[in-house]
C-alpha cells in the first residue's frame, strides 16, 4: 500500500458519517446483547382498558350518561343501552388510541436516552483508552507533539496500534507538514 498524497484531496469534503454508523452499529449490539434490553419490550395491551357497560347502568345512570353525550333517548331501556354503548365503544376506541400513542412515545423516548446514555460511555471510554495509550507510548507522545508544532516531516511510516491511530488521526486535522503517512500492515482492530 503506498502513501496517498494528501495534497490531491484538497477541497474535497470529508464525513464523519461512516464512523457515527460504526458507533450506531456497536451501540445497537451493545443494547440488544444488554441485560436491560427487554425493559423497552413491553407491549401496549388494549385489553387492559376496561371497556363500560350500559346494560349494567340503572335507568337513572343510563339517562345521565346519554344526557351527558347528547344522545336521542328511545324510551326503551335496551334501545337506549345499545346507543349509549356504541358511544362508550368510541370514547374507548378514540382513549385507546391516544394511550396508545403516549406509550410509543414514552417507550422511544427511553430508548432514545438509553442510547445516548450508551454512546455517551462508550465515547468516555474510547477516550479513557486513548489517554491511557498515548501515557505509555513515549513515542506517540512524541509524534503529537511534533503534530501538534506542525514541524513533522512530509513522508512518514508509523507503526501504531488502533486506539494510538484514532490519537493521531484526530491530531492530523490542523497538521500541515505531514503530505503521506502510511499506516499499512499495522492490523488495525478497530472498525
């Protein structure tokens, strides 16, 4: 593999996009392999609304509760039941509805903060790794420090493991001594 000549991508644009993806990816595989995961598994079950009955009313609750909903009265108790019950059915189809809705957006709204909560550490632990790599490896130290003073050499071979590359990857963005760095044959692990 040889060296990619940095000045013939300038003024092309660059992504983070893959990397996010990356991240996504592990992030999904860390929360399915999760021993909470099954916490937002839950499932909205309309049969836990309790539906009303108005066979089971009284004249007197049958009347109100027509009156109350502006119904026709029949003059017959089981005319009148029947009516008030297919508006008790609709009151119930329209609260499921809504309840229904609550309980989606309650459950992506745990997820979505169980991600973030997850995103959040694993970035907090990439960075953890990187600082401990880069405090044992004096050369790495010192390839930042030269990266970072802009007095690196324009060719350069480096031999660096996968947490040092993204170390150093991050360091290159303001460089503009170093042309070509080749990083092949170092068995990079990190996706």
């Amino acid at each position: 593999m040889s060296c990619m000549d940095l000045e013939e991508l300038e003024g092309e644009e660059f992504s983070l996009g893959e990397e996010d993806a990356d991240l996504d990816d592990l992030i999904d595989d860390e929360v399915a392999n999760s021993p909470h995961h099954n916490k937002h598994d839950e499932e909205f079950n309309p049969d836990d609304i309790r539906t009303q009955e108005a066979a089971l009313l009284t004249q007197n609750e049958l009347n109100e509760a027509m009156e109350q909903r502006g119904l026709k009265f029949q003059g017959f108790f089981t005319d009148d039941a029947r009516t008030l019950q297919r508006a008790f059915d609709e009151e119930r189809a329209e609260f499921v509805e809504a309840e229904r809705r609550k309980f989606m957006d309650k459950k992506a709204r745990a997820q979505k903060q169980e991600r973030m909560q997850r995103k959040r550490l694993l970035h907090e632990q990439q960075l953890k790794e990187e600082h401990d790599e880069v405090e044992n490896d004096p050369r790495v130290k010192a390839w930042l420090d030269m990266i970072h003073k802009d007095v690196t050499n324009s060719s350069a071979r480096i031999a660096v493991n996968s947490i040092t590359a993204r170390v150093l990857a991050q360091a290159l963005w303001d460089n503009q001594s170093l042309v070509c760095l080749d990083l092949s044959r170092n068995n990079f692990d990190d996706y």
